[in-house]
C-alpha cells in the first residue's frame, strides 16, 4: 500500500475555502514558519482511494468474529452513531449558556441515572476519555478523601497479580506503591495474604470481578470488608461488567467508586484504538471529590453545572466525550429495565459454549463455569510441539478469523483469552470452534506452518524487535 | 432485542452442550443476598422510540448560525471526505491494531497521522495521539519530570483546563507548579527569568495564548533552556500551518488539541490531543507509537512499537497509566490535513488572522468595546465590555449569534474562516446597538 | 551456554568482573540473554549514582517484556557503557563484553557463585 505521502504530487488540492471576503492583513514576517509543513497534496479522488484500500486492510466488528478477552468487542449499533451526529449534539459549544445546552446536560443526566442504578453508585462524572482515565479519576478521588480527613500515611494500593496492567499504572501515577496481592490455585484473592498485606497505611484495593481470568469471586464481600476495616477504600475496574450487569451491582459489592468502559459492556465503537469513554460513579462519601462540571437537576427540573466542594479538579478540557457517551445512552434506552441482565445472561452462556466444546482439545486454564470469558493455556500443545500461543494466533489469521487476547492474564502460561459476547450467534461460535479445533490438529500434524503463520495475510509477521531498536517513526520526505 | 441474535431454541441447544437446565444456573457462584431483583429503569425502547426520545433531547440545544465564541473549542469548516471517509463502519469498529498483519490499515493510518504533526510542529516524533489538549499537556509536563527537578512553571495565559489538568495530575505524582504571571495579557518574561533555577523541570507556554496573544516563544525557550530545564509548548494547529513552528522555538516537547482538524463543536468532546517531540524525548512519550518495519518477507509493515515504555509491560513502573489513543480523531485529523494540504491549511490560518482583525478594529472602534490588551493576535481577542455582557450576550444571542466568552476582563472574541463578513458586520451591528443602549 | 571461568555470577544472572579489590564491572549472563530473548532498550543509570546490593540499577526491554537489573555490589558507579545505548543487540551478542557499568569504592558485596556454581545453578534452574 501507498503512504498517502507517496500518493501526493506538487500541486494536487482540494478547493475547500474561498478568498477572503475581507481585507488581507498578512502576519508579520517574524512570526511565519520558514518551510510549510510537508502535507499531502492530493485530490479529493486520492484521497478517497487511499482510504478505500486502507479500510481494506482493517478488521471491524463488521468483518467478523472478534472474540478478545477483556475487550467486550460487541456490535456497535448504527441508531447510536446516527444520534451521535444529530446536529443539536455535535454542533454545540461547550461553553454556551447552560440555558442552551438542556438538551445535551439532560442527556449526561440520563446516562448517569441509567448507569448508577446498574452499577449500584450514589453519583457519576462522565469526563474520563478512557478506562485508564477513568482509574486515575477514581483512584485520585480517593487519595482526596484520605488527605481530607488528614490520612496523609496512607500510601499503598493492594493489587491482585491477574490485574490488567493500567491497574498497577494507575496506583503509581497518582503517587502510591502497589502491594501485589497473590491469588490462590482457582485465580481467587488469596484472603490470607490480603489479610496480612493490609494496614493502617491501607489506602484502598483495585480489583474487579469477575477477574481477569474470568471467574466471579465469592468472597467478594470478605475482600471489601476487609479493606475497610483497615479504613481503605475499594475501586472497582468495570472492564468485566458485561458478564454480571443486572445481575450483581459492584455498589453492593462493597465497591465504594468505580469506573466502566463505555466502549466495552455499553457498545460504543473502538474507532481503532479510541475514542472512548470511562465514567467514574463513586458512593456519596466520595461525590465531595468528583471532577467539575458535574450535571444536577434543580427541583425546577433544570440542568445546570456543579462543582463538588472538595473536587480534585479536571482530568482534561471539558466534560468528557459527550459524542460517545450520547451513543452509549442510546444503548441504554435499548436496554432498559431488563435488557442489562439478558445481555449478561447470554455473554455468559456464550462462553461457556465456546469453552465446552473447545476443552474437548484443548486445556482450558480454569475449568468449570467460567463467566463471559475464558482461558486457554497452550502450555501442553508448546511442550509437545513447539506451537505457541503466539502462534497458534497466528495461525488464525489465515482462517480470517480474529485471533483471541494473548499472553494475558499474566498469570496463565502461554494464554489465549476468549470473550465471545453476547452479540454472536450460535453459529458463528460453532464455526470459530471448528477453526480451533482444525488448528489444533495441524499444532501436532504440521506445526512448522503455525510457526511460520501467517500465510495469507497482506503482510507476514512484522520484525517487531528492529521496529523498537531503530525507531521509525515518521515518513522521512 | 439488545442485538443479541440467539434464540430461545439456540439457547436451549447451548445449555445443553454446557450441562445446566437453566440460564440462572450460570451464576450459582453469585451469592444470592447480592443478587439484583431488578433495576428500577424504564422498559426497554425500540429503535424508533429511542429515536423520538434523542432526538427530542437534541432539539432542547440551541445550534446557532453565527459562531464567535472559542476557548479552546473552535468552529472550523469540516470537509466532506472527512466525515465520510471517517464514518466507514470498518474503521469505527476495529479495536486497536495489536495483531499487525490484518490491521496495516489502521497501523499506516496512524503513521501517517504522526508523520503530519511532526511536520505541522517541526519536531522529530509524534505519539498516537491522547485524548486532547489539556491532558496531553498534563502527561508533557509530566515527561519533563528529572531526578533533581521536580518543579514546573506554567504561564497563567495558558488555558484554564489546560492549567486545572495539569495540577489534577500533579496531585498524582507529587511535582510541583507554579504560574508565571502575565503583563499585558502575555507571559511576563522577566518574572520568568526570575522564576527560574537548576529545580525547574520545564516551562509550558501556549502560543498563541488563551486570550489570542502571541507570546514572545523564542524568549522562553531560551530562559527555560538557560537552567537546563525543557520548554513544552502548546500550540494551535490551524495557527501552526502559517506560523512559526515549536521546533524554530526551540521546544522540547509540542503539544495542543486538535479539534480545529476536522472535529466539530461536540459539546466538548472526544476531541484529540496531539503530542511531539525531539528525538531526545522520544521513549519517554506516553502513549502508543506505530514504527515502520519489515515483514518476514521484507515487505514494509507497521506495528506498534516502544511498547516497554507502556503500562501493560511496564506497569507500575509505566510513567503515564494510558492505555488507549483517540484513534478515529487521529484519522479525521489526518484526513482533514490531507483534504486541506499544506496551501489550504495556510490559507484557513490566514482566514482566521484577517477574519479576527478585520472584526477587531471594527469592534474596538465602538464605545466601550476597547480592545483591552495592546498585542498582536492569532484569531481571538479581548474586549472591553461597557455593561453587564450578559446583556451583550443576550441580545446577540437574539439574533442567533454565539458572541464572545465573558472572561474576567472582559469578552474573548474568536472569528474563523466560517464568519463571513456579513455575519461579522451583522455582528458590529448589534454590538454599536449595545453600546448606545448602554449609556 | 557459556560461562566464562574468570568472572563471578548471582542468582539473579549478573557477572561481576574484579578490576581490583574495590573496582568492578557488571553485566547480564549468556544464561539471562537468552532468556530474555533480543533486546531493544537498556536503561542505563547516571555516573555518580550509587548502586546497592539487591536494589535495580538498571532495566533492558524485549519487545514484550522489561526485566530489571539487580545490584550484587555496593559503591559508586564510575562509568556506564553508553555503546549499550545505540546497541542493545551487543547483550544478545556479547553479553560477557557488554557491560552496564564499572563500580568504584565498593563497600559491600554479596556472596558471589563461580563459575562451576553458578552453571549448576543454571541447569537447575532450567529443569524446574
């Protein structure tokens, strides 16, 4: 494929603005860069080729099966992309009246009654781009609380192992030392350690569950208490929701803030990478700490603005990523009373499809009912032939499915992580397992084809290691 | 009914397979005095209903015609293509590019939009993009951060997000900042010489500042340099096409928002925040970074790359916990810049200059509506105001105008390529009214 | 594997080389290289700083992975192999040429492993 730098010739162009319809008055001589920037210069043809044979060579959840482990990659609805571009969303400035923005603060309102009523929180900001944002949100709400109430020798956050690792990144960007907590033979928080690990210099516990393996841990409770009878407090990672929405509540839990990816369990696209959004609901105690900009309802029915009294303040411009969140509350009209439950209860039976049939082959890390997603490890399979995790996934490719999350959780040698969704049908699993199952019989029959995959593919397994030796990053002209 | 396609039929069929006779035996493992009897929402809505109901929900937001309000959202004109090219469901749907050899699209898209801002700002690398402005310059200032210098200055010109961001992060990590006062509504350089010493870790400038100003960039980069410490500067893109570039200023690190690149209004978001930086800077960038490459057939190939930089190799020990990049709005950024090109770019920046002082010196002709600081500007600008400017806003607000924001010295006036000089006369029309009406 | 005769080894794959009672230079084993796989990243410390028995001193990245470098003396670093820098691939390589950094006034230091030790040490270590 052509770099779009490639496609360019000197003086190709679009005709996008017309001449000024005021007087020119040119910048002074001092202030203008000495070269124009090396854009491209195209037609608007190239530019719509270029694309084209991009899109070519992507894989969207509108190509097929998409089955990572801890991405949620569900379909993406049309209707929420199409409320998303109604021009009384996206063409409003943030900072206009609050009396000409109702529309747009009702629907943050909405999206918050929506959310906390399913996650069990007392209040919620919208203004985390991200999951990861969205931990530091939360994870700094609590570091105001402790410094409020003159806690300031509360200085470690306990981790489990199998924790995804914006967890442990998150803790030591908002200033606190992990204590990584080991989990015992079923991926549970081994409660004993957990026990011994705490303290007053506790400030709080990052966790979801399910976990990361995809197992609901009972104790749950057991854990929470324990936190705060060290006077910790408990974070919640939301990325997990979509197996127990409507099912069990994280506020009830004894989950004390939390944030969620709306581009995972609420359908909001991935776009390649981003954008998403990652709001943060926290019990009462911790609303007097939320960012600004939070949307209440005076009893006239009146949306305005508020700032908490104690905010820690913004994590960026503005109030979040109003576009996607206008998508999500899309999602959640959909979903309605019942519809969080169902989407659970159908992840859930999807991947313990998937994993029964497939454990006829293959060693699934955790046996037993799994929630919406599980483990693989092909350990074994290395052990006796040589065919990796790695590239088992490789060998995928050439089947033009969408290889499974690899090599995470940590925890589990050789991994691959399978979420189905709730959005796939039967026979779309069945015909993946076939897949599978055909892969594992060439892992014994022929594994030099695996090592050496993929085959078919625009390009063959990139050289990764003199990609981050010799760093290039940029088209050199 | 919540796009879930399975039947009851393939649901049996599946339980079947699993061993258990019913969907709630599933979650047995669920303590039962956690488990929710049901959430107190409304029913379910069909498509069409959730229609009605959004679209109602819009229809209470005023779209105005006439735009003058900026602040760091700004209106710009939005090319077809982009919209088009960018609503493509394949490239909203893929999930980030892990597996390089099905994802050379998104991977090459986002080389290509890292090459763009390299050469929009001047400098060596670009990242992938983070989520916008005040974040990116949250993570810069962050990035400047050494053994023995733990201490920022920040010029008080700087946007208000901007500077509220970075001091939520500094709340994280524990450094330090300080702002540099202003004189004049620019930064004040002697204060800032002053200010600094061998702790300062980095300077922050925005050029041109939140009141429209040009700041004097070289002069700061020279005192920031003269202690040791890095200059970060936050720029505007549009401006940058024309103007010069952080890398002629002699900056560390450039960073700065990219809405004006093809995102509209959208009530603050998803926007896009764009960081470069010299090659000395390079592994310490947060955030994803796509490299070029072989294949194992030596063909070109992209992947991402400097990943031990991240938090899901490195952890705890990452410097910045982020995970995703705004992928999409990278690409309406890079389609934006390639639809405009490097002429049509210029001429939009040399729009929004004329526009902006055009408008300035026909407002600041009338009574009361001085301009209130004696620099040159970009395409914003403060005004006097001779009364209440709620009144002024109101009345414009009449006439389906969006005026200026009232800042605390005023108004802060923004004009672009999209106010014709009708809408800007119209504009001077209602504000002499204003001005009659206030004495 | 190769472990040369003249060197001494930790537990955790480090190779000290006396240059006399209280000089040394430190670098990773052939053992440690071939774990790690190839390597595209070293982050070096500064000269001046300290460097203490069991403390990370340094990291190098894979592609996939980082891996720290842990102190089996106690002193100043006096020297640091900027070549390791542009050429991280010489760990891989060389590893027994490529070192980190040369240590001067050593104070301390951990019980060290030969060379016969230490390979034993590595063979159990392969079996587990």
């Amino acid at each position: 494929m052509q770099l779009i730098f490639e496609r360019s010739r000197e003086g190709r162009r679009c005709a996008i603005l017309p001449k000024s319809d005021v007087p020119v008055v040119a910048l002074p001589a001092d202030q203008l860069r000495s070269q124009a920037p090396k854009l491209p210069m195209v037609s608007e043809i190239d530019l719509s080729r270029h694309y084209t044979e991009l899109e070519k060579h992507v894989h969207g959840v509108n190509d097929g099966f998409y089955p990572l482990g801890s991405c949620t990659m569900k379909y993406n609805p049309q209707i929420n992309n199409e409320m998303a571009s109604l021009p009384g969303f996206a063409n409003i400035h943030p900072l206009q009246d609050e009396s000409t923005m109702q529309g747009a603060m009702e629907m943050l309102y909405t999206a918050k009654e929506y959310l906390c009523e399913i996650t069990g929180m007392d209040d919620m900001t919208f203004q985390p781009a991200a999951g990861a944002h969205g931990e530091f949100t939360g994870i700094l709400m609590m570091k105001a609380y402790h410094h409020h109430r003159g806690d300031k020798h509360r200085t470690k956050i306990m981790i489990p192992d199998a924790a995804h690792g914006t967890n442990p990144a998150t803790a030591a960007m908002a200033g606190y030392t992990v204590v990584t907590i080991p989990s015992d033979e079923n991926g549970f928080v081994n409660l004993d350690k957990l026990r011994e690990a705490v303290g007053p210099d506790t400030a709080g516990l990052m966790l979801t569950n399910p976990n990361t393996i995809g197992i609901f841990d009972p104790h749950i409770c057991e854990i929470t208490d324990i936190i705060h009878e060290a006077g910790g407090l408990c974070y919640y990672d939301g990325a997990n929701l979509n197996a127990v929405m409507g099912v069990v509540r994280p506020g009830d839990m004894g989950f004390d803030v939390i944030h969620l990816n709306l581009h995972k369990s609420f359908s909001t696209p991935h776009g390649g990478g981003g954008p998403g959004s990652g709001p943060v609901g926290c019990k009462s105690i911790l609303a007097p700490y939320l960012p600004k900009y939070n949307v209440v309802k005076d009893e006239d029915g009146t949306f305005r603005f508020d700032h908490a009294p104690h905010t820690i303040g913004m994590m960026r411009g503005f109030y979040g990523n109003s576009l996607v969140n206008v998508r999500a509350l899309s999602y959640l009209l959909t979903l309605g009373n019942v519809g969080p439950r169902r989407v659970a209860e159908n992840a859930v039976l999807n991947a313990n499809y998937m994993k029964n049939r497939l454990a006829e082959k293959f060693d699934i890390a955790f046996p037993g009912i799994c929630m919406h997603e599980f483990v693989i490890t092909m350990s074994r399979v290395k052990k006796e032939t040589g065919v990796s995790a790695l590239d088992m996934a490789k060998g995928m490719l050439d089947y033009g499915i969408h290889p499974p999350t690899m090599y995470f959780p940590i925890m589990v040698d050789e991994a691959l992580m399978v979420e189905p969704t709730e959005t796939e049908s039967k026979e779309t699993m069945d015909e993946a397992v076939q897949i599978y199952l055909d892969l594992y019989e060439k892992a014994y029959s022929d594994p030099q084809v695996l090592k050496t995959a993929p085959h078919n593919t625009p390009i063959r397994r990139p050289d990764e290691v003199g990609a981050a030796r010799n760093p290039k990053v940029r088209y050199l002209f | 009914m919540s796009y879930i396609p399975n039947t009851d039929l393939e649901r049996k069929q599946m339980l079947d397979v699993v061993g258990i006779k019913h969907l709630d035996d599933l979650f047995t493992v669920v303590p039962q005095n956690l488990k929710v009897e049901c959430l107190d929402l409304p029913e379910p809505m069909s498509e069409l209903e959730v229609s009605k109901t959004l679209r109602a929900m819009a229809a209470k937001n005023k779209v105005y015609a006439s735009i003058f309000r900026g602040a760091g959202a700004y209106q710009h004109y939005i090319p077809s293509i982009v919209k088009s090219v960018t609503s493509k469901e394949t490239f909203v749907s893929a999930y980030t590019p892990y597996q390089a050899e099905i994802s050379q699209g998104v991977l090459q898209s986002i080389f290509e939009y890292q090459t763009m801002i390299s050469e929009l700002t001047g400098m060596d690398a670009s990242n992938a993009s983070v989520y916008d402005g005040p974040s990116a310059a949250a993570e810069a200032m962050n990035m400047t951060r050494e053994r023995n210098r733990n201490k920022v200055l920040v010029s008080a010109a700087a946007h208000p997000m901007a500077i509220e961001s970075i001091a939520t992060y500094f709340f994280g990590n524990e450094m330090e900042m300080e702002l540099i006062p202003l004189k004049d509504g620019v930064t004040d350089m002697d204060a800032l010489a002053s200010m600094l010493n061998n702790n300062i870790a980095g300077v922050y400038l925005q050029h041109p500042n939140y009141f429209g100003l040009l700041e004097d960039a070289q002069k700061a980069g020279e005192l920031a340099h003269s202690v040791g410490a890095k200059y970060v500067m936050s720029v505007n893109p549009i401006a940058t096409s024309l103007m010069k570039t952080p890398r002629e200023y002699g900056a560390d690190v450039a960073v700065g928002d990219g809405q004006p690149l093809g995102m509209p209004l959208s009530f603050g978001g998803p926007y896009v925040g764009f960081m470069a930086c010299t090659n000395a800077m390079l592994r310490k960038l947060p955030g994803r970074i796509v490299g070029e490459t072989v294949d194992a057939e030596g063909s070109r190939a992209f992947v991402l790359t400097l990943q031990a930089r991240e938090q899901h190799i490195r952890r705890e020990k990452a410097s910045s916990n982020i995970c995703s990049n705004h992928a999409l709005m990278a690409m309406v950024a890079s389609v934006y810049m390639s639809a405009m090109g490097p002429h049509g770019m210029a001429e939009a920046a040399q729009l929004c200059y004329s526009k902006a002082h055009y408008a300035a010196s026909k407002i600041s002709k009338i009574p009361g509506f001085e301009l209130q600081h004696k620099g040159d500007f970009f395409h914003e600008f403060v005004t006097k105001v001779p009364c209440d400017p709620r009144k002024v806003l109101d009345l414009l607000d009449k006439k389906d105008i969006l005026g200026g924001l009232p800042v605390e010295n005023g108004i802060l006036w923004a004009v672009t390529e999209m106010n014709s000089k009708d809408q800007i006369d119209t504009l001077v029309n209602v504000l002499k009214e204003v001005s009659r009406s206030c004495n | 594997m190769n472990v040369p005769q003249n060197l001494h080894y930790t537990k955790s794959h480090e190779w000290i080389l006396f240059l006399d009672d209280t000089t040394a230079r430190i670098g990773i084993t052939d053992f440690a290289q071939h774990e790690l796989g190839d390597l595209v990243f070293v982050n070096l410390p500064q000269v001046g700083d300290k460097v203490e028995i069991d403390q990370v001193f340094a990291d190098v990245e894979s592609v996939k992975a980082v891996s720290d470098i842990y102190g089996p003396v106690t002193g100043e670093i006096s020297a640091v192999n900027e070549e390791l820098s542009d050429s991280p691939q010489l760990l891989n390589t060389q590893p027994y040429d490529a070192w980190f950094i040369e240590v001067k006034n050593i104070s301390d230091k951990m019980k060290f492993l030969n060379a016969a030790e230490y390979q034993q040490f590595c063979e159990e270590d392969e079996g587990h």
